[in-house]
C-alpha cells in the first residue's frame, strides 16, 4: 500500500470524508509538502470532475486538467495553496487557498486571473553565472537579475511565452497586505504592522491588522504570505462568511 494512506490519517487539510472508503491515494514526493493535496482528490472527492481513480487517469491522459500552465500526468501528483487549476474544455479556473479551519479550497477565477500565480521566497542562493536563484514556497525556483528578500511574495505569468517571467513584487515590509495560510488565524487577510525578530530559533513574530474587523493579531513569519500593497492583489479569497 505504499501509494496510499489510511483516509482517517490523511491530513485535515485536505477537508475529505474519512470514512467512505478505507484507504485514499498518497502524495507523491514534488511540489509543496506533505500536507499537498493529490490532484485525484481533488478532483474527485473536492470537485467531482470524475468519479474514480480510472475516470481519472483517463482525464490525466487527455491533458484536460493544467496546474501553472502544465498539463498533468500523474493523479498523485499534489497541489496547495495558491496554484492555478485550469480545465481548458470546459473553461474553468480555479485558485487554491485555505479557508478559516485550514482546508484546502478551490475558488473560481477568470481566464484573466488564471494567468498569473503567487508564490512565496524562502531563500535564495547565487548560482554560477552569478544570477540569483530564487527558491520558492512550492519548491520551484526561478532565476533574476534583480534583488528580492527571503519573505518576499512574487508574481509569475503563466502565459505562453512569458512563462514564469515575474511580472509584480510584494515585499515582506510593515504597511503591505499579507494573507495567514496556517494556525487559528489561518485564511485572514491583514495588514502588516510590525515584524518582531526573536532571538534563537524560535520563529520570528508579525502583528498585523484585520482590515475587515479592525483587530489586531500576532502569527509567526512561517504562516505570513505577502499579497499586496494598499490593497490585496487578489479578488476572493475564500474566507468563511
């Protein structure tokens, strides 16, 4: 069973029901982390595109499901928070985010939308030729001439021709927008107030605004994804009303 876990250990962020069947599909080693969610569950148990593991495959096959401008192949490759999911024949996009309870869910977008994705810089590192290689939350990495710190939120097109060309910067800086993707204040969207450094290695502390209550928070910079300036650079985001 080594290409499947028990579906009552499987992570709460995949947000399925554990007691249907026994057993459901396990990620395979790739983007994101452990906590990504297989693409068959999605898929079937989140969208109900097909029915089962074969209706998947066969789907997979005729390349009718694009994850950040990428047909997939395989159902047990995973997705997370802030992929773009595109169904060319039917001419759906979606948005993965995370809801208050840290679930994983799909928010319908437009053609427009689906054509950009945010993604998170953990570090960086120099490469030879001296170009910096930005290494990302979802374990990509892209390659620039220009400065970016480790925090930093960047914008990649997903159009064809200027794939993965970074087209916006939202710096991880007191004043801009950010989004919690983990802990109870998972799915907020805030304004940064101040970033406290905290000795040792204990993650450093952010206290930001809820624009939307007008309370303050603290979380932990591990949680804190950078969205936009003034304002959020993304229209839905999914948070329980």
């Amino acid at each position: 069973m080594g290409h499947h876990l028990k579906r009552v250990v499987s992570p709460k962020s995949w947000g399925i029901s554990r007691k249907t069947d026994k057993f459901v599909t396990k990620t395979s080693p790739g983007p994101h982390n452990k906590n990504a969610l297989p693409i068959v569950v999605w898929a079937r148990d989140h969208m109900g595109i097909v029915r089962s593991m074969k209706e998947a495959k066969y789907v997979l096959r005729e390349r009718d499901i694009i994850v950040n401008g990428r047909p997939v192949r395989h159902p047990d490759m995973g997705i997370g928070i802030f992929d773009i999911i595109s169904i060319p024949k039917s001419g759906k996009h979606y948005r993965i985010l995370r809801d208050k309870k840290g679930r994983h869910i799909s928010i319908p977008i437009d053609e427009e939308a689906s054509s950009s994705r945010l993604v998170k810089i953990t570090n960086k590192t120099i490469v030879k030729g001296g170009k910096i290689q930005l290494n990302l939350r979802d374990g990509s990495n892209v390659l620039t001439d220009k400065q970016y710190k480790s925090g930093d939120s960047i914008v990649l097109s997903l159009k064809e021709g200027q794939k993965n060309d970074i087209i916006d910067h939202f710096p991880f800086q007191a004043g801009n927008m950010a989004m919690i993707i983990g802990g109870k204040h998972s799915g907020v969207v805030g304004r940064i107030i101040e970033r406290i450094t905290v000795p040792g290695s204990i993650s450093n502390r952010v206290l930001l605004k809820n624009e939307e209550s007008g309370e303050s928070f603290e979380t932990i910079d591990d949680y804190v994804v950078m969205v936009g300036r003034e304002s959020s650079a993304i229209d839905r985001w999914g948070i329980e009303e």
